[in-house]
C-alpha cells in the first residue's frame, strides 16, 4: 500500500483545508439552529469547493474583489457560475428579503397601522432609518416601501411588533429560511443589523431573491425607485430606493432590465448586493458580498455578473442549482458522509449537496473537491476511483 493512502486524520484535514480556502476568520461559529447544515451539501458538491466555479465557457469579469459571488438563472434555477456560494457572512439589509419572504403576505396592503413608541423601542442604534413616527397611522404598502426603498429598520420593527413581537418573526424567519433550504442562514434579528451569530451566504439570498419575485407586491416593492411617505397630518416626504442601479445615483448608469432586488451596508458586512434583471425574455439572479473596493464596487460587480450572464454565460453549463423550497416538493438534500461532514466541521463552514448533482459528479466529484486524503479515510484502502494517481472524469490527477 502506497505511503499517500496511510494519510494520519491531521493530514486529512489539512488537505481538506486546502481544498475549501474559505475565511475561518469570517465564518462565526455556528449556533445550534444550524447545526444540521452541516450534515448536507445544498445546490450541488460544486458550490461547496474553493475558487471560481464554472463550465462550459470564460470571459468572467476579470477585477472581481467580492468574497463570495453568485450567478444564477431564475426560471431554471441553474446556478451559471459561483466563486464561495455558502461561505457565511453578514449579509447586512439584504436579510430582509427573508423578512419579507416571511411576513409579506400577512398584512393586506391597505391595512392602517397606528404606531407607539413601543413598536420603535428596540431598534438597535445606528440603525438606517426611514422616519417611521410614533403617533402616525401608517398603511401596510407605505411600511413595506420604507423597508425596500430605504431599508428602514424602523419599519421592519414596527411590521415585526405587527406580527406579534421580534422574537416571533425572527423564530419565523429561521423556520422559512429551512424550508426553502437555506441552511447557511442563521437569523438574530429581522433587519439584517449586525449582531453576533447573525449570517447568510451568496447562495440562500439567491434562494431568498428568487421565492419573493414569484410574488407580485414583492416585485412591485423592491422596484420602486421613489414613494411619499408620510410626515405626520397631511405632510409627506419623498423617499428614494437605496438601490443604485435602479436610480442610477452615485455615479452609476442604471441597469438596462433591472428589476430590483435588495442591496445592503453595515460596518461589519460592508456592502452586499441581490439584484434580478430581465433581457431578451430571460431572468437572471446575481448576489455579490462584501467587495474590498468602496461602496459602488458591489454594484460593479454584479453588473458585470449580470452582463456576463446575459453574454458569453448563456452556454454556460450550471455547475449547480437553487433548490426548491421544501414546502413547494423541494428535494431534501443528501447526507454527506461522515468524514467529508467532519472535515467540514473542523474547517467551520458548511458544505452541502442536492441530491441529484451529488450523484451526477459521484466519487470523481467528492475526490477533487476533498483529496485523496479525505477518500482514505473513508475507504481506508485504496480504489481505482480514488487512486490519486489516476485522473479524474475531466482528466486531472488528484494530488
């Protein structure tokens, strides 16, 4: 038996962290409510490895500076190309796409709210704000463009307080986030703010994007570039969409097609983006999180995604895929075995896969993504699909 198949579990694992070069910095530990995340790889084995994931074709945008981006069809669900799909990070206000996944359809539209200085009192400082007022009577539709348009915080909470407290929708939040198998998300607070714990990855706000555009008020909010909110009596104040390429401010062209959909900030996130456009009849899907250049890069970025999905991206082949949600007879994903589960833990991100792409790249596809090492210690013994010496289905050796 070769030296290379008697790999100790510390090589193991070190080979393992070689092949997933994701941040440990970045990725927080993981709370209770996502430790079964890490039993499963969702979307496809692909969208778990390191580096740029594509198939088929080039002509990515080279000045990518994002730390986790996604591209991604909104028909078809075929992810078109990924660079860290389920890394963990804060996703900032773009979290409020799962707010309004959640609590969207409970409210009719016209219903009048009167708020109180309870409804305000547990918004955390330095939040963004759109002017919600205690005091003022306020309708459903003009609470949610305050959460679109301006991110307001203060309207998240009061539509929260509407919804029977915080703690309420954030436990409801976590419980739409696992069936539409979003298992990188772990929710603390229903505005997306940066607090301890708090994560999402490119992948799930994908997931989030594409579940709330099938919904007619939610694409109708997050397109709307202004709205006149009120100011108390008869007054009211224009508020602008915070989004960038749908107003075009800041310097940017507005996005040819751009229908929305969410975009973020905080000091700890940075800027995080989820933005959907339609050309010539097709829908794309772009996430782009945490950009190290300044604050229009985000917006750069998927642009540039987008233009490329639109382009040269149209033959790509998908290298995996956004499931549906479990409700709507989303397949359940895969269990990974136990020793890629381990890895995984000791790296403290999650990896995960969807059933079908998980048996389409099959042994090849775990051997490239975790090395020979991690296939010895499942095998204990050396195979002719894991040889790493023999080359894989795309003709590449192992080591």
């Amino acid at each position: 038996m070769r030296e290379s198949s008697r790999l100790s579990r510390r090589a193991v694992l070190g080979l393992t962290a070689a092949a997933l070069p994701l941040s440990t910095a970045a990725v927080p530990a993981l709370p209770p409510a996502a430790e079964a995340a890490e039993a499963n790889i969702v979307g496809g084995e692909r969208l778990a490895r390191g580096g740029v994931q594509v198939r088929g074709v080039g002509g990515l945008p080279s000045k990518l500076t994002a730390r986790s981006w996604l591209v991604a069809d909104w028909e078809t669900g075929e992810v078109l190309a990924s660079f860290g799909a389920h890394q963990r990070l804060a996703p900032a206000s773009t979290l409020k796409m799962l707010f309004a996944d959640t609590v969207l359809k409970k409210f009719d539209r016209t219903a009048r709210y009167h708020v109180t200085d309870a409804d305000l009192a547990d918004i955390p400082a330095g939040s963004s704000l759109v002017g919600v007022k205690p005091g003022i009577t306020y309708t459903v539709e003009q609470l949610w463009q305050g959460v679109f348009l301006r991110s307001g915080n203060d309207a998240v909470h009061v539509l929260s307080h509407m919804n029977g407290g915080v703690a309420k929708t954030v436990t409801e939040m976590q419980a739409k986030a696992r069936d539409l198998q979003a298992l990188d998300t772990h929710v603390v607070s229903p505005d997306g703010f940066d607090h301890p714990g708090q994560i999402s990855s490119a992948y799930d706000l994908t997931l989030f994007a594409r579940h709330g555009l099938k919904d007619a008020d939610f694409r109708g909010y997050c397109g709307t570039r202004t709205a006149d909110f009120p100011a108390g009596g008869k007054k009211t104040f224009q508020i602008q969409n915070t989004d960038r390429l749908l107003t075009g401010a800041w310097g940017l062209q507005t996005y040819d097609g751009l229908i929305g959909v969410k975009n973020g900030y905080t000091s700890h996130a940075g800027n995080t983006f989820t933005g959907a456009a339609v050309r010539g009849g097709r829908t794309l899907l772009v996430t782009v999180m945490h950009p190290t250049a300044g604050s229009n890069a985000v917006y750069e970025h998927a642009a540039a995604l987008l233009d490329w999905g639109f382009g040269t991206g149209r033959t790509a082949r998908s290298v995996g895929a956004l499931v549906d949600p479990l409700s709507e007879g989303g397949a359940s994903p895969a269990p990974m075995h136990k020793a890629v589960r381990a890895a995984a833990g000791a790296q403290g991100t999650a990896v995960k896969t969807d059933s079908p792409w998980h048996l389409a790249e099959g042994a090849a596809g775990t051997a490239a993504l975790l090395g020979a090492g991690v296939w010895a210690l499942r095998r204990r013994r050396r195979t002719a699909s894991a040889d790493p010496d023999t080359p894989d289905s795309a003709g590449r050796h192992r080591r």
